[in-house]
C-alpha cells in the first residue's frame, strides 16, 4: 500500500492483480528520497511525503511499522491509519482483474508457497495437468479464499475513485499518473511474482468445470457487476503479461 501526500493518493493492494508491481511503480512519488532502484522487498517507510507499505519482510525481522502498514490493509484499517481527512480528499486507487483469470494466479502462488514449505523450493510445472486441476478444484470448493471485498469497500459500500485494470494496466496507469500530476514517462512497471509458466500453456477456461466456475461468479459477483467481466471463464485471457513482457515503459503523455 502507498500514501502519496504530494500527489494526494492512496494505493491500496489486492491480491495477485500485479499489485507489487504497481506498488513499486508508484513508491518513487510516496518516498521522501526516491531509490535509484525500488526493491521487490523492504521495511515500511513512513516520511513526510506519505507512506510505502512492508513487502516480503519475514515476520521475525518486522518492525513496529511493518506490522501498522501491511501489503493488504483492507480499507477499514487503512482509513483508521490515515483519518479521515486525508482519507476523504486524497484519490483512493487499486488494481481489479478478471476473476476467473485472478483465481488460476492465486492457485499457483498458494500451491508454490506450500511446496516452499514442504521441500525449500518453489513449485515447478506439474507434468500431469489433471493432477493440477483436480487440486485447482479443490482450492476453489473448499478452501476460504480472499475475495478482497474488504480492501475495495468501506461499511460495505465501494471506497475506490480509480480503478486500474489489470487487462489494460500500462495505458490504465498512464491516465491516472496524469490524473494525480505524475510523469507517465518516468513511471518503470517492472514484473514480479510471473508464475505463468506454471500454468504449461493451459487457458485460464481449462481449470475449470461447471462447479468451479460457479463458486468464483457467486464469491466475486461484485466484481462481475460493476466492471463487467464476462461471467464465463473462456473469456479471460492474460493479454497484458504478454505487453509488459515487451515492454515495461507505461505510455507516455499525449499532447
């Protein structure tokens, strides 16, 4: 999560939405001395131009502030943080992303953690794909996955002023860099957490079956609704890795 006080905005995290790499896009404009080169982890940084969030700091090794600004503050505790003043006049922001397409990422990065415990790497490719869907299955049924509806509303009603579309992220995050007086030129998306080939060329549509599908248009019906997501999984696709895997540079200003 960010607090950019110069430029009057709050970031706040999802979940497996490219939300790191925007974190670290934006941090330059919430850090009172900007990194040459803004690292994937780091402790909060509390200054007087706003406020970057913990990333990826072990529990053991986090400070008083890394356990205040965590990566996924859901909106109630981030509003509790700043107050409402500044929560009322800054531009609140995140990243939404096609639900079918966000429940195959969160899969692999829980399935990828859990083989980190069990064996110190990180999961591979699984060659037999019926295995993967059978445990995708699973996670999808039985497990109480994060919708991230805590992050995005505020007493149940939608707090965001700007919503960054993980399918169209580079052109999305240039029109709110000028929104809030950023230069689009200056702003490096960088890729982190890829776990694409994790996936072994499947479709997002193959994961599912009539259940599955099912459970993530029920759990996620608010993000259906209001940003119009096809409600089938055959029409999630991952158009804007393939971009950023070319090229990292968010459009520039237009004049």
């Amino acid at each position: 999560m960010l607090v950019s006080h110069p430029h009057q905005f709050i970031y706040l995290k999802t979940r497996k939405t490219a939300g790191t790499s925007v974190e670290m896009a934006f941090q330059p404009w919430a850090a009172a001395r900007p990194e040459a080169r803004v690292k994937e982890a780091g402790h909060a940084k509390i200054s007087v131009a706003g406020v970057v969030g913990m990333r990826l700091i072990p529990e053991p090794e986090r400070t008083r502030a890394d356990r205040t600004w965590l990566p996924h503050l859901p909106a109630a505790d981030l509003h509790e943080q700043v107050g409402t003043r500044i929560w009322s006049r800054y531009v609140k922001v995140a990243v939404v992303r096609n639900p079918f397409d966000r429940m195959v990422s969160m899969f692999h990065w829980r399935d990828s953690l859990r083989a980190e415990r069990r064996t110190g790497q990180r999961a591979a490719a699984a060659e037999d794909f019926d295995e993967t869907r059978a445990r995708f299955r699973d996670y999808v049924l039985n497990v109480d996955w994060r919708t991230d509806e805590d992050i995005l509303t505020l007493g149940g009603a939608w707090c965001i002023d700007v919503a960054l579309r993980h399918e169209h992220l580079p052109q999305d995050i240039a029109a709110f860099a000028r929104q809030v007086d950023i230069d689009a030129d200056q702003i490096v998306l960088p890729i982190t957490k890829d776990g694409k080939s994790l996936r072994q060329g499947h479709a997002v549509a193959d994961y599912f079956d009539t259940e599955t599908e099912g459970r993530v248009q029920d759990r996620m019906a608010w993000a259906f609704d209001r940003f119009g997501y096809p409600t089938r999984p055959a029409a999630a696709d991952d158009a804007v890795w393939s971009a950023l895997n070319t090229d990292r540079r968010v459009p520039g200003r237009t004049t």
